[in-house]
C-alpha cells in the first residue's frame, strides 16, 4: 500500500501459505489456558479455506486499494521453503471445539486496508 517493492523467490510466486488473523490465534491460546493437554503440538494457522498464492494476496489486495503490487521476482527458492503450506485444523477443533477460524482469508485482508488508511492516510491515498 506504500509502493514499496515487494521481493518473490522462487516457485513463479504461486507457493501458497494459510493465514490466520491473530485474534484467532489468540483465542486458541485462550481455549488451550482453560484444558492444558500436555505433550500435544499444534500446528496452529489459517487452513486450507484461509490459503493462497503470494500472486493472489496481491490479487485480493488489488482490489480493496486499487492499487498494483510493486514486485521482483528472484528465481531461486528460498532455503527450506515450501511449495504449499496449510495447516491442518482437525486436531485443533477435535480438542477445542469452541475453537474456530472467526476471519475469512478476505476479512484479514480487509482489515489490514483498513488499518492502513486509518493510520497513514496520507501513504496510501
């Protein structure tokens, strides 16, 4: 939203990563504080609903700005980096039931637009 570039390695810029909102986030921990289950991992994030392609964040956040997304593609991966990445909620909601994804991938999107205009108006006009 400030015009800044934005640098892609790797994969064409079609790897995909889930994203959550924080207070989700949050409200795991907080469902977690109130039934410990020690030894248990949680690959906590925003499932596979909450997925996309770093070129289709761009896409989505195109249209809330009207704004292009500067970028550099570099044609080497990342180290250690992944194609796809979603986390798997099962186990989460099966422990947790009053736990859920509250945010659509749309809503986090939506709601940092928001913040930005509200705290640099000037920067993204």
């Amino acid at each position: 939203m400030e015009g800044r570039e934005y640098k892609i390695f790797g994969y064409k810029g079609k790897q995909v990563r889930d994203n959550i909102h924080s207070e989700d986030v949050a409200n795991f921990i907080l469902e977690f504080s109130k039934a410990p289950r020690v030894g248990e991992v949680y690959n906590i994030g925003g499932g596979k609903d909450n997925s996309c392609s770093i070129y289709e964040a761009f896409a989505m956040v195109e249209k809330l700005t009207g704004k292009k997304q500067k970028s550099t593609y570099l044609d080497q991966n990342r180290i250690g980096d992944h194609i796809c990445y979603y986390s798997d909620l099962r186990k989460m909601k099966a422990h947790y039931p009053k736990w859920g994804i509250t945010r659509t991938l749309q809503n986090v999107f939506e709601e940092i637009v928001q913040a930005w205009h509200q705290r640099l108006p000037q920067a993204v006009s």
